[in-house]
C-alpha cells in the first residue's frame, strides 16, 4: 500500500548494506592512500600519479563507486521517506529506551552532509588541476608547482575550508559508527554475541576514521606554524 | 490502608476510525500504589461513569502479562516506564504524587485507533495467516519425543516464541517497523524440525504481508528489543533476514 515497489523491505535494507559496505571500503582505502601524505610530497604526488596511470581501470573502479553510491543513496531516501509516512500520527510524547542513538537517528543527514562535501572534495582535490596556481606553495620549492601535495597544503591552510572538511570527516564517523554494525545486522550475519561485538567494533571504525581523516589537516597546519613545508 | 497518589492523566480521546482525537485532561485522585495500571484505569472509567462521562476505552484480557491484547503508550514509554512489563503488570507504585500522565494508543498506519486507545492490529494476525503457522494432519498428538530437538535451538526457538503479539515493537519503533513481530514468529518456526517444510515459503510470504500491511522499514534503531514486554532480541531479525535472502536466492535459482 505504502510501499515503493522495488523488492520488500528486507531486499531493500539488504541493497543498501551491499552498496554500503563497497563505500566503507573505498573510505578506508582512500585513507591508507592519504598517509602517504605524512611521508612528503614525493609519495603523495606518486601515489596520485600512480592512480591516474590506472587509467581505465580507475575509471571502472570510480563508476563502480558512482553506481554504488547512486544505489546507496537512492533506497536509503526511499526508505526514509517511507518509514516517515508508516507512523501516521505522531506522538505526543517521544520517548526512546535507549535502542536508538543520535547517531542512528541522524544516518540520513550524515549521509546527506557527506553526500555534499563529496562534490566539494571531488572540485578541491581528485579533478583540480595539479600543476596549476593552486599547487604552487608560496616560498617553497622554488615557486614551482608542488602537484596534489601543494594543492592539499594550501587548501588546509584557508580554516573555512578546514572546518567544513572536519564536520564533514565528523559526519562520516557518526555515520559508519552505525553502518558497519547495521550492515551486519541486515545481511544476516550477527547473533547475539556478534552484534555485540560488532556494534563496538563499528563504533571504533567510524571514530579512528574520523580521527584519522582530520589529522591530515591537522597535520598540515601544524607543520606549516612549527618546520614549515620543507621543500 | 496502603498509600495513594493523585495523578493528572492526559489520555487520548477518539470516538471512532474516522475522528481526528484529541487529548483530554483528567484527573486520577487517590489511586492506590498497589493497583496496576489497567485497574488505575477502571477505577478512572467508574468514577467517569459515575459523572455520566465516556469511560476511556483500552485493551485487555489476561491482566498477567502473557495475552498481548493491553498496551499504550505511557509518557512516551510502549507498556510505560519499567522495561519488560506490560501494562497490567505495570504498578503504580512506579509513578510519583502529583505526576503528570500522557497516555496515548499504539501509533502506526498499519494499527488504525478503534476508539481512545484500542487499535487494530488484524495485520499481525494476516502476516501470520500468511505463513506463520506449521501444516500438521490433526489426529493423536504424536509422542514428543520422536523428533528430536538440539537443546540450544529449542532455548532460541523459545526465546521467540515469547512474543505475545502486543504490538509494542511496532509502537516504539521510530519507523513503525513490525520486524521484531515477523522475525519473533518466522525464527521460532525456522529453528524447529516442524517448521523445515514450509521455512522458504514462510519467510517470504510473511514478510510480503508484512510490507502490504504498511508497517516502515527496519532500520536497526533497536527500540523494539527495548520495548519488548518479552526481552525478544533483535538477534532473532538478523536470522529473518538471513531467512529471507536465503529463500528468495533459493527461489531464484529453483523456481
């Protein structure tokens, strides 16, 4: 009756998990790749070279990810919009026994929030230009470009742009701190004990990804106010 | 003489199906702490009655916790605040003097309000005329013991089959989702020996009802193993949707 017909309501939250559990992957592989930007700029721009060398085979990998996200993000809407319309009358009173969490309550604006810095993060980073104005760090190396790295470096440097990446990584956590333990849950995969387990384990995988991903702009404007670029 | 407390009850009025509802404030002076809350209620509706009122309209039958047809919402609470409790084991000695009481009837599309705070939950028993049940040939009772049951899934099939259909899963979950209901009823079943034969077709045919029915989707929010009268763990909904997949990939590559 109320039901988007695009398989029952199981099918639906197991798309999501799937499509979910591939974006988990490319985040955490995105941040093992984002360490190399400890290790100077070298590393960086040759981890960056080496991905832009895949060249078809990136391509495949990134509309694998598209596709991913546009299933992902497509049946969590549906599914939002139908589980808002199945309450009917609302309560007075809201209560909650604890089941719920702020985190679990807000998936769909986390997810949103990400959804918008994606397009933000894609211009500033993976599509600018890496040999142009904005990888040029000014009195280091020469004058001359310093590729994603001096990209990366000058951007973390602006704070408009370091808040909004940081909520932004904030908002990634918050959301795998429910995603992973939820993906279980809705494959079929945990019992009892299992849940338990897992539900920590996703709280510690969205917090340490948040952590870790705000480092690198940390990282940058500490070193820019201690030794400096070095290069 | 046991002690008393006066409460202010804000319970929700609705004459039939087709009335919008509203609240309506009452007074409850000198309700005993001993009583339960449905008898809090009775003497509430006698003394309504008393006044030539409407008395307040609500489910019940056993009054020992173990029928599933008593349940509202209390302060927010699905069976109110003591956590696996229904409402006629609820006692008042639970609320303070001088509380402040919102009652409000089970909300979901799927259980419209009858009248105050009855509502109708015939979709729990068409999810399980849909599969919720084991095709037996009636005659003698065949001796127990002749199919044997592993101790620890007869323990788990037990756990499930607690579930008392009282809708309180449905009520406090953020999406109105009736998982725990299905998951409860196609668990119990699917760890059981009776229950193989028709475990495939169960599964699928009970959670299809359950989606006509217009109950929301589970988002593991897990409110309604909170407020599960019962303690039924939200483990049982990962083996439903393990049931499920596993029946419509059968499904498609069987036929």
């Amino acid at each position: 009756m109320t039901a988007i017909p695009m398989g029952t309501s199981i099918v639906k939250k197991q798309i999501v998990a799937v499509s979910g559990l591939a974006l988990v992957g490319f985040i955490l592989a995105h941040l093992a790749g984002n360490f190399n930007i400890f290790l100077g700029p070298e590393w960086l721009n040759g981890y960056a070279k080496h991905l832009e060398e895949l060249g078809p085979v990136l391509w495949l990998m990134r509309i694998g990810l598209l596709a991913a996200a546009i299933v992902h993000i497509t049946f969590t809407v549906l599914v939002t919009i139908e589980n808002r319309r199945s309450r009917g009358v609302a309560y007075a009173v809201a209560g909650s026994r604890g089941g719920t969490t702020f985190a679990k309550k807000t998936m769909i604006l986390s997810g949103l929030m990400v959804l918008s810095f994606l397009f933000l993060h894609l211009s500033d980073f993976t599509f600018a230009d890496k040999h142009g104005s904005a990888s040029i760090v000014a009195g280091a190396n020469g004058g001359e470009s310093l590729g994603l790295y001096g990209i990366v470096w000058n951007a973390f440097l602006n704070p408009l742009r370091v808040v909004v990446y940081i909520f932004a990584v904030c908002c990634l956590g918050l959301h795998l701190s429910h995603a992973i333990q939820s993906c279980t849950q809705s494959l079929g995969l945990s019992d009892e004990p299992v849940l338990q387990r897992v539900t920590f384990a996703s709280r510690v995988i969205g917090a340490l990804a948040a952590l870790s991903y705000a480092s690198i702009p940390v990282y940058v404007i500490v070193r820019h106010f201690t030794v400096g670029i070095g290069v | 003489m046991s002690a008393t407390i006066d409460l202010t009850l804000k319970v929700w009025r609705q004459q039939d199906r087709s009335d919008a509802g509203h609240f309506e404030t009452i007074e409850a002076k000198d309700i005993s702490v001993d009583a339960s809350f449905l008898e809090m209620l009775d003497l509430v509706n006698e003394r309504l009655t008393l006044d030539g009122r409407e008395p307040i309209a609500f489910d019940h039958d056993c009054r020992e916790g173990i029928c599933g047809m008593c349940g509202a919402m209390v302060n927010g609470q699905a069976h109110g605040p003591e956590s696996k409790t229904t409402l006629c084991q609820l006692h008042m000695r639970h609320f303070s003097d001088g509380d402040t009481v919102v009652i409000e009837p089970w909300r979901s599309r799927a259980f419209p309000v009858l009248k105050d705070l009855v509502v109708d939950r015939s979709a729990f028993d068409r999810i399980i005329a849909a599969g919720g049940y084991v095709s037996v040939r009636t005659g003698q009772a065949p001796e127990a013991h002749s199919i044997p049951v592993p101790k620890n899934k007869a323990d788990l099939a037990f756990d499930a089959a607690q579930c008392i259909g009282c809708g309180a899963c449905v009520a406090a979950c953020p999406n109105a989702s009736a998982m725990l209901f299905v998951a409860a009823k196609v668990s119990h079943l699917s760890l059981l020996p009776q229950g193989q034969a028709e475990r495939r077709r169960r599964a699928r045919a009970m959670v299809a009802q359950m989606d006509r029915e217009g109950f929301g989707n589970c988002s593991n929010h897990y409110e309604c193993e909170a407020a599960c009268p019962k303690g039924i763990s939200v483990a049982h909904i990962a083996r439903l949707n393990r049931e499920h997949l596993f029946a419509s990939v059968m499904e498609k590559v069987t036929g």
